[in-house]
C-alpha cells in the first residue's frame, strides 16, 4: 500500500499510465549475480516480456527502504530502451535531475 507519501517527482511531465512490471530490490545487500543490479540480465528481459507500455514498480525491501538508491540515470536509460515509462519505487532514487530529463517519469514515496 503506497499510503500518502507516495508523490511525483516531476510534476512537470504528463501522468503515466502503463502495466506494473514489478520486482523487489535490496540496496544493502549485493546482487545474485553480476556487481549490479543494473548488470541482471534476467530482470531486462523480464521486462521486456512485460505488455507496453511499463512501469517499473520496484519495492524495496531492506530493513530500513531508502538506504541505497535503487533507481538512478541508467536504469532510466535502460528503462526508456526497453519502452519503459517511468517507476513507482518505496527506495532512495539517484541522479533525480538527469533521470527528470531523460523524460522518465518518477514517483518515489518517501
């Protein structure tokens, strides 16, 4: 449950509206496999399989949410590669200027 805190990010850019791609991330652990999560080559093409357009709706589940960022440029870029329209995240988000100007919509809660 998102509850009250979830907000946009940038309010400036036109509402999204798309399928939950969805997965649960951990910023304080290191991932299965790869030296980043943004390297997991199952998690792209399980989006990829996903119905256009996505959303990226990624929890993450550390003991405290928000200690790392989950989401940063890259994964807006690789996001936008893959027809991606933006994430819904419970987590930190990085690079929150570049990721406002690539056109990737974000609304983390907080």
């Amino acid at each position: 449950m998102a509850g009250s805190a979830l907000r946009c990010q940038f309010p400036n850019l036109t509402p999204m509206l798309g399928y939950a791609t969805t997965g649960r991330r951990r910023s304080t652990a290191a991932p299965v496999s790869g030296r980043a999560y943004h390297m997991n080559l199952n998690w792209w093409r399980y989006v990829a399989s996903m119905p256009e357009p996505r959303v990226l709706v990624i929890e993450d589940v550390d003991e405290t949410p928000g200690f790392g960022a989950l989401v940063g440029e890259l994964h807006a870029v690789i996001g936008l590669a893959l027809n991606c329209i933006g994430y819904v995240t419970n987590g930190a988000v990085r690079d929150l200027a570049a990721v406002g100007l690539s056109g990737f919509t974000g609304s983390p809660v907080t």
